[in-house]
C-alpha cells in the first residue's frame, strides 16, 4: 500500500491529518505469513512503535483481506490485536499504553485510538459489524474498562423477529476522557470533551455531554461544568 493510500484510508477511518499525516510508517514483514501481504494487508509501524512477537503472530492466524493496522506506540505490553474479518482498520497513535489491554476489530470496522492514552490495565476495545471506536487524545481508562460496539450476540423480539441490541454501532470518545474502573460504553455512544464516567458505570446508546460527570447504569448526569486533571492534588 503506498503510504498517500495508507495515509487517506486512516484519516478517513477517523484519524487526524496530523496523527496519519507526519508519521515515516515502516511496514512490517517478519513473523508474518506470505500470504497476509498477496491478500494486500498491511501491518505498518512508526519509528520506535512495537508489538509483542505473539501479537503479531496472532494476525496471521486466520485469512483476511485488505486489513490495515498502523501503530505509533510502543506497545509492549498490549495482550492481543486480532481482526475478525475483511477490510478492518486499526490506528494507535503516539504514547498510548495499554497494559494487558485486548483489542479486536471485524470486517468492515475501525478503531482508532489517537493517543495520548492511559489504560492501567486490562482494556477492552472492541469494534465488529462495520462498527467503529474513535478515541480523540488525552484518555485516562482505569483498569477493567470495556468499549464495544457490539453486544456479539442476537438479542431479538420474540414475536416480530425485530432485533433488539446494538448491531455495528459507532462509538466517538471525544478529547480528554477520564473512563473510570469497570466502565462500560457500548452502542451508538457520544462522550464529549472533558467529561468523566464514574466508576462501574453504563453508558449504552447515549450522548454524554461535554465537561460532565455520569454515572449509573445507564449513565446519568450527576455533575456538570467540570474539568480534570492526571494529577492527583488537592
């Protein structure tokens, strides 16, 4: 893939000109299949950006096509990155760490974590259906997080056959976002800038104001006009 193509096809996945624009991506070749590169997939690194061995080995698992997933982090300790399907796109921008942290992406779905992002531990990050997850920068998620634009399963009204649950939803997180522990955003789901989900808290198919705090299940506002910071002073 020539990198204006690698480059469009990020932005248009969600990516910032400035995340996909200003980056020498490198393409990776080792410990992959022949056949991951003749099905025109690519996996592309930026100078100083890692994957564990068994992650990257973990892609060429199961035959897909057209996949793209450029990563700019160094991501040594990420679990794993698998994708489900055809047509999957993955962007992890600069400094973003996700300690045993999982992320998975179907046909035709997208996940784009802008960086900077702070999982502590165990994240989730989950796009199927033609779904997406698009995280803006500065993210603070504490440990247990989940984000899935899909429920995985069928849920469906006995009588009319109607389906019930999220199918291929879009998740947008916008900058500045302090996920607390055990949080769950899942559906079509907006979170605006500066705002906090408390912890164990469920912000399924809602818009979450800017500059607010939810929490609940579902989520409701319990604070507005607030702010936050990483550092923990009075």
């Amino acid at each position: 893939m020539p990198t204006s193509a690698l480059r469009a096809r990020l932005r248009a996945a969600g990516v910032e000109p400035d995340g996909a624009g200003t980056t020498d991506w490198q393409v990776v070749t080792d410990g992959l299949p022949g056949w991951w590169h003749d099905l025109g997939n690519v996996l592309a690194l930026a100078p100083g950006a890692h994957l564990p061995d068994h992650v990257v080995a973990s892609l060429g698992l199961y035959p897909v096509r057209d996949v793209l997933i450029a990563i700019a982090s160094p991501l040594e300790w990420l679990s794993s990155l698998l994708v489900g399907g055809d047509g999957a796109t993955v962007f992890v921008g600069q400094d973003c760490k996700l300690t045993a942290g999982e992320i998975y992406c179907g046909a035709g779905s997208s996940v784009v974590l802008s960086g900077p992002l702070v999982a502590t531990r165990s994240a989730i990050v989950d796009a199927r259906n033609g779904g997406s997850v698009v995280a803006g920068p500065d993210q603070l998620w504490a440990a247990d997080v989940y984000v899935a634009t899909d429920d995985m399963h069928r849920l469906e009204d006995l009588a009319t056959g109607e389906r019930l649950n999220p199918f291929g939803a879009h998740i947008r997180l916008g900058a500045h976002v302090w996920l607390g522990r055990d949080a769950v955003v899942t559906g079509h789901a907006e979170i605006g800038e500066g705002s906090v989900v408390g912890m164990r808290s469920v912000v399924r198919g809602q818009k979450v104001p800017p500059h607010t705090v939810v929490a609940g299940w579902p989520a409701r506002v319990v604070r507005e006009g607030v702010t936050w910071s990483h550092d923990d002073v009075p």
